[in-house]
C-alpha cells in the first residue's frame, strides 16, 4: 500500500473503474497470473496517459496460504512466492512490449518505479543488506590502502554502524507490529488480537530472517523464468484450504467453495 498505490504500479487485486475505461481496457485476462496489473497497463494503453490510483478505505477478507502441516505451510508460501514473482516478470515483459505504444512520459517512469520495487526492494535489497557488510569487509581487507585514506579508518566503529543499521531494521519492523496493535481500535465488535506477547516478540526476532528467505525465493523464481520463459508462467494458486475450521473439516461438512478460497 505504502508503494504499489502512490506509485500507479498496482491496483491490489480489489479495484473499482468506470465502466467505460473497463470496456475501452478489454476488462481484465484471468489467464495472467498478476492480472490486476494487466489490466492497469490496458487501461493505461486505453487513455495513453498515467492512470491515477487513488487507496479506497474498505474492508476486505484477505486470507494467507495454508498447509495442512508446517512442513505444507512452508511449502505453500514459497509456492505463492514464487507465483507472485514469476507474474512480476511477465509483467513486465507485457510492458515492454507494449510501451512503444505509450509517451515515453509516461512508459519510462512505469517501468522504473517497477523495477524498483520488484526487483530491487523486494528482492535485491534485503540480500544485499546480509551479503554487503561481510563483502565491503573483505574488500577493504585486500586492499593496500593507507588506514587514513580511507572515509571510515577504524575497523571497529564500521563494524558499529553495520550492527546499527541492522537494528534500524528491527526498529521499523518494530513499528509495524506497534501499528498493527494501535489499529485494534479500529476493528469492528472490539476484536483483539490474541497472540501471546512471546510469541509476537519471536515474530518480531524472524521477520528479517523471513524477508531474507522471501528473497531468495524470489531470485530462484527469477532464474527460472530466465531459462524456462513462457513455460514457467502458469496461474496455479497456493492452496488455502488450511483456513477452513478445523471442526468442519472433521465433519466432513460441505463447505462452500468461495469460503474455500478466501
């Protein structure tokens, strides 16, 4: 929210249009994994101009992938991982192919802020932070630089500022999980959330070690599609099956498939 929205790059799967720029657009092509963002380029290519998209305050259900184990939750996840960016790149291959058709104003902007956020953000960047200490380390290790020609000369206090830039991190993941308490005020019956402050603060101690084993999901799934293209673009969704109540699931019950789904 806080960029595929302010940046015009995706609508976020639930959107709202006017009638006519959903008909001029030729409506939206289920067959691509990452349609929503399909459909904003048609959309974009309809009015050959940037399409504004503006955050609506609606509640929506929105619901994780699921195992039946944690060994099948794990599984899930990386497969939705690599779902999502496998559709990143067809993404933009559809882009560039189209964009000859957009004002450069327009197309180059895009395909920057896209690139951005899919590959460097949510896949470069987080590696990068674990790799780049223990490499900028070693390099200055092998050069035979005078200590004085360098901007930081002593070891100890580089070594300061990286361990401090990695608590930056746990201090914005931090408030991530302080805002998620804050909006409890907002949610409707006076729901809480119940998790045990230990097992929050064990959530807080993995978030980065998770969005590091999200990128490299994410780098294996952009290696894939470089050797296997097309092939690899299929639209099979992680399974949520997980989320039906266990009680109706020892029943037997019927439970509808939309429910399923969500």
């Amino acid at each position: 929210m806080g960029f595929l929205i302010p940046w015009n790059i995706n609508t976020m799967s639930i959107f709202s249009l006017t009638l006519k720029l959903y008909e001029d657009g030729e409506y939206t092509h289920p067959g691509y994994q990452m349609e929503d963002i399909i459909a904003l380029i048609r959309w974009t290519l309809a009015v050959r101009q940037k399409c504004i998209i503006r955050a609506l305050p609606v509640a929506t259900m929105s619901g994780p992938t699921s195992g039946d184990s944690y060994i099948g939750e794990l599984y899930e996840w990386g497969r939705q991982i690599r779902r999502w960016t496998i559709g990143a790149a067809e993404v933009f291959h559809y882009f560039a192919v189209k964009s000859t058709r957009l004002p450069i104003t327009v197309s180059v902007p895009w395909a920057g802020k896209f690139l951005f956020y899919y590959g460097i953000l949510l896949c470069v960047a987080p590696i990068y932070s674990i790799v780049a200490p223990f490499l900028t380390t070693f390099m200055l290790d092998i050069q035979e630089l005078p200590k004085n020609s360098y901007l930081i000369p002593s070891e100890a206090v580089f070594n300061y500022i990286l361990i401090g830039m990695l608590l930056m991190q746990y201090f914005w993941f931090f408030v991530v999980f302080l805002v998620n308490r804050l909006a409890e005020k907002t949610f409707p019956d006076s729901i809480t959330d119940e998790t045990p402050l230990i097992r929050s603060a064990f959530h807080w101690l993995m978030s980065f070690p998770t969005i590091i084993a999200y990128c490299l999901v994410e780098l294996w799934a952009f290696v894939e599609i470089t050797i296997r293209g097309k092939s690899a673009c299929q639209h099979k969704a992680s399974k949520k099956d997980g989320l039906v109540p266990l009680k109706a699931a020892e029943n037997n019950c019927n439970v509808p498939s939309n429910v399923a789904r969500f």
